[in-house]
C-alpha cells in the first residue's frame, strides 16, 4: 500500500486542512489512524494497527498557518481493516460529506447517505448515525428549530413591515412563551382573493417534521383560470377542533378587515371532519359546506380495495339528476353493501352535484393538496424556513402567472375560453324556440332543454354548475342577437385574472438587517418566543404495525384440544381437569 498521495514538503493551508486530509485518507485507505500528538504547532500520527510502522508528521511554517509534512516513515503493511465502520467517519466527518448535497436535495435520505459513503469509502456505517448527520447538516444550513421559533415575532413584523396590509401575527402560550400558533396571509394575497378568485375555499392540513413537529393549516382558492391561489396558512402545535375554530376565526377577521361592504357567501372544500365542520359552521353559518371528492373516494378506496366502487361513485358525485343519482348508488351497494352503508354516512347535499345547494364551478376537489407540494420537501425544516419556502414558492407564482398573462388576447381566462368555444360549436346545431323574452326551448338531436337567460338556467344544469353558458344557452342567447360573454361569471375573465396577481409580493430583508428593527419593538412584539414542550421523539419513528383488520384479513381463531372451546389454548385452559365421565 502507498503513503496515501503524501509527499514530503506538502503544505495544507492551516491544520485543520491537513486534519481533514489525514482522515479522508485513513478512511479511503481502511486503516484506523492513532493520534500522538495534534495542536496549532505540530501534528504527528501513526497507524493504529499494532506491527504497523507507518507514521506521519507535520508542522505549522513560521509566520504562517500553514501546515507542511516533515516526514512520513514506512508503508502500510496492514491491509484493509476498517470495512464494517472507522473511527474517524464520525458525523462531524459525514456532515462535511453531505452538506453540499443537502442544500441541494432537502430529501436526502439516510439510507441513501449510507450507499453514498459505501459506494465512495468502501465502508458501512450505522444508520443512526447518519440520521444524526442529516439532522445535523440541516440545523448547520438552515438554523436549528430553536433558533427558529425564537426568531418568530421579529419575522412577522418584517413580513408586514416589507408587504403593508399582510397579517402575520405568532400565538404564545404560558408564562415561558412557549409557542401555540402563528397565522399569515400576504397583502397580494387578500388583495386578489377579495377581488378576483372564485368564492370557493378550500381548507386542507399537513403534518410538519421537524424537531417539534406542528401542523400546517391551509386556506386556497382558485383563480379565473382554475389555478391554485393560496389566501392565508398556519401553523399549530396541535391539530384540533379549538385550532381550526382558531384559525376560521383568523380568516373571518381577515375578510371582515378587507370587505367594506359585507363578507361573499362562501363555498367550503374540505375532508369533512367534525372540527373543520364545526368550526365552518360557527364561523361562516350562511357558507355551503362540501366535501372533497379525492378526500371521499380515498377512503372508499383505502377500506374496501375497489376500483369499481370509486367509478361509481364519481359517476354518482357527477349525476345531475336525482334520477341517476338512485341508480349510481343502487350499483354501488350491488358491488358492495358495506361499501354503500359507509357512503351513506356522508350525507349527499355535501357532496353529490344533483344535492348540493352552494356553486362549486365544477371543483369537486379541494385544492390543498397542490399547495402542499410547494413545501412537500421542506417539511422537516425550522419552522421559519418552512415560511420562507412559502413566501419564495408565492413569489415565484406570481411573477410566472403575470408574465403568462402578458400574451391573453380573449375575453376570458383560457380554460373558460375553451369552454365557451366548445359550446358555440355545439350550439350551431341546435333548433332554438322563443317562449317569451327570457325563455327559450332548445331542441337537439336527442333532447329538448329549457333555456331562461334571465335567471340564468338551463334544464341540463351545466349553466348553474360551472358559471359559464351551456350549448344550449349559447344557442338561446345567440339567438336573442346578445354577446355570450355578457352571460358569463365575471371571475371568469382575463381582467380578474389580471386583478388575482396585481399586487406585488416583496421580498423579505436578509436576518442581519433584523437588528435595526429589534430595537424600535415593544416588549410584546420583542419577547423570546419558546418551541411548544411537545416534540418530536428521538430516532427513526417506529412503523405501526396493521392488525388483522385493518389488512381485511380474517382474524385466526385459536382452539383448545382439551375441552374443545374456541378462544384459547390448552395450556390455558381453565376446565376442571379431574372432572371424568362416569361409565
């Protein structure tokens, strides 16, 4: 073996260049390095190896701190020895190894570290280890979850500081502060939700896992073009019914604030669990309340494993007539009668399109789960960089969105355009007869629909469903020498598009430009705030184990030979064992 690409004479910026270069060596090398003597003049080591008479040693040049070798005696004559681990890959080494790749993949597993360094070095170290090195490097780049929460009041008052009208306000709890909630909505945000997105909203939850863990609430909607517009988010220790009543409260006062006039009646998209219905219900009594379609058929799904049952009930959801509504769901309990019973205790005015009261504009699903992809990534970050993937993602969203807009030549945004197109086509065939000055009768090849412009209807429903005119009332209204686009939601059109994203979202000072403000902040808004007393437990999670079931398998019955019982064994039982029949 050679003397590791070491020469005599060699010179390393200081001495910790020379150390990390000794050990990368060691560990490349497979042999286990005995430090003799290592300070800021000198370093001298040896081959841990006994027999070995490998040694090197360097010294700090005068006026310099610069490190140079002075002499490396005898060769390596103890092979490969360090396989199965080293001692000198600790994790401060590992840290070292990875740091650049954690900056630029947040995800970069444990297990994957391992095959990295295995591949590389030749050697296998524990897993725990390099978990704790991941975790290590990620508080190294990104701060540690402390740092973070106590950062958390002075952040919120540059949010609004940099973005006038925005709504960043952190929720202490205790005497120690410690940390309960936090709520933000940026300006651009409000600004084009209050004036330019469809009044629909969408509530969604995501897991963080991070140090001390947390849960991130969601409000989103959708812009003239169907996309996802986020309005506001938060962050909680705990998931439950007083957060999301908490945190519908902070929404209320946010449209309250931003309404001159009065709050629009809203549409709700959710999972439909009992605190977001709750908390929906007491805050917004007059709002229409719908499940989420994803929400419903995964669970279908997930419990009874049909694929079948999920296309019936889509095409049950989607049924515009009570009529197709009963024989939908009269499949789906053929398939399954369990399968219908669990259906049925969801009630269908949340979420078949044939009951429900409120307009959806045909979103059958919450929008949430595309704002958590946003930060998908981010999820075991401090809390204060999961904000600021946020507010960058937001940033970026806007900017794209207001440059896409820039070549929008049409009336409407273009998934509306498409529709009215679409049904224009159609409607050139359609045999149209007036029955008054609102009233119209459409005759296609195979149906008849009655038409009334003046509220808006059409007898196929599509017209109140989605906010744009059907075929048939495309044919009504064109037949009555009007413009279609008249008969349009105005959220539909390019201008409320070009409203939604009008107000810019400004970027966010760099911390050391923090200290400036710190000193003009009361004593409220300058306390330290404290991470929540709940975290994270240390270690990998352990994965729970599924019973019986929760497989859909049928559970064992195990049988006694002794007196011939179910339920246990012979070595347990408890029959009377002297008791014999008499003959």
């Amino acid at each position: 073996m050679g003397d590791l690409d070491f020469v005599v004479g060699q010179q390393f910026p200081d001495v910790k260049a020379f150390r990390k270069a000794v050990k990368e060596a060691a560990i490349a090398q497979h042999f286990e390095l005995k430090v003799i003597k290592s300070d800021l003049i000198r370093y001298f080591a040896k081959c841990a190896k006994e027999g070995c008479p490998w040694r090197i040693r360097a010294v700090k040049l005068p006026n310099s701190p610069a490190f140079a070798i002075r002499s490396i005696d005898g060769t390596h004559t103890c092979g490969k020895s360090a396989q199965q681990g080293h001692h000198q890959a600790s994790v401060d080494w590992i840290v070292n190894l990875i740091e650049n790749r954690l900056r630029d993949d947040i995800n970069y597993k444990p297990k994957d570290i391992l095959e990295d360094i295995q591949k590389q070095y030749g050697i296998t170290i524990p897993y725990k280890q390099a978990w704790r090195a991941k975790e290590r490097g990620l508080a190294a780049i990104y701060g540690s979850s402390e740092e973070g929460y106590c950062l958390l009041p002075s952040f919120c008052e540059q949010i609004k500081l940099s973005n006038p009208g925005s709504i960043a306000q952190v929720y202490t709890t205790g005497s120690d502060h410690r940390f309960q909630k936090l709520f933000i909505s940026f300006n651009a945000s409000i600004h084009g939700f209050i004036n330019s997105c469809l009044p629909i909203i969408s509530l969604g939850a995501m897991e963080l896992k991070s140090k001390y863990l947390g849960t991130l609430l969601s409000i989103t909607s959708f812009d003239a073009d169907g996309g996802l517009f986020p309005v506001a988010f938060g962050i909680v220790d705990l998931e439950t019914d007083e957060s999301w009543l908490w945190f519908l409260s902070e929404f209320h006062n946010l449209l309250e604030r931003s309404n001159e006039t009065k709050i629009p009646k809203l549409t709700f998209l959710s999972s439909g669990e009992k605190g977001i219905n709750e908390a929906v219900r007491r805050k917004f009594p007059t709002a229409n309340h719908a499940i989420c379609m994803r929400h419903l058929t995964d669970s279908i799904n997930k419990e009874f494993k049909n694929s079948r049952l999920v296309q019936l009930l889509w095409k049950a959801a989607c049924s515009i007539t009570t009529v197709g509504f009963r024989e939908r769901m009269a499949e789906i309990e053929e398939v399954s009668p369990d399968a219908a019973k669990k259906i049925q205790l969801f009630p269908p005015n949340r979420w078949a399109v044939v009951h429900f009261e409120g307009s959806r504009f045909g979103h059958l699903c919450s929008n949430t789960e595309d704002f958590h992809q946003w930060i998908l990534d981010a999820r075991e970050l401090p809390i204060l960089q999961v904000i600021e993937r946020i507010h960058a993602k937001l940033m970026s969203e806007i900017d794209e969105r207001r440059e896409k807009i820039a070549n929008w030549t049409s009336v409407l945004a273009p998934s509306a355009e498409k529709r009215i197109s679409d049904a224009v086509e159609f409607a050139c065939g359609y045999q149209v007869l007036r029955s008054d000055e609102f009233e119209f009768e459409v005759l296609s090849a195979d149906r008849s629909d009655i038409v009334n412009i003046g509220n808006r209807t059409c007898s196929c429903r599509d017209w109140q469903l989605y906010g744009i005119p059907c075929s048939h009332a495309v044919a009504a209204i064109v037949y009555c020498r009007k413009d279609v686009y008249d008969y349009t939601e105005k959220c539909f059109t390019t201008e409320k598009y070009r409203e939604a994203y009008s107000q810019p979202l400004h970027p966010i000072p760099e911390r050391g430009e923090w200290g400036i403000l710190k000193e003009s902040l009361n004593e409220e808004e300058n306390r330290i705030v404290r991470p929540p007393k709940f975290r994270r437990p240390p270690g990998r999670p352990e994965k729970k184990r599924a019973c019986a079931e929760e497989a859909g398998r049928v559970k064992h019955t195990v049988h006694c030979s002794r007196c011939n019982q179910t339920g246990h064994y012979k070595r347990t039982c408890k029959a009377d064992t002297t008791a014999r029949l008499d003959y």
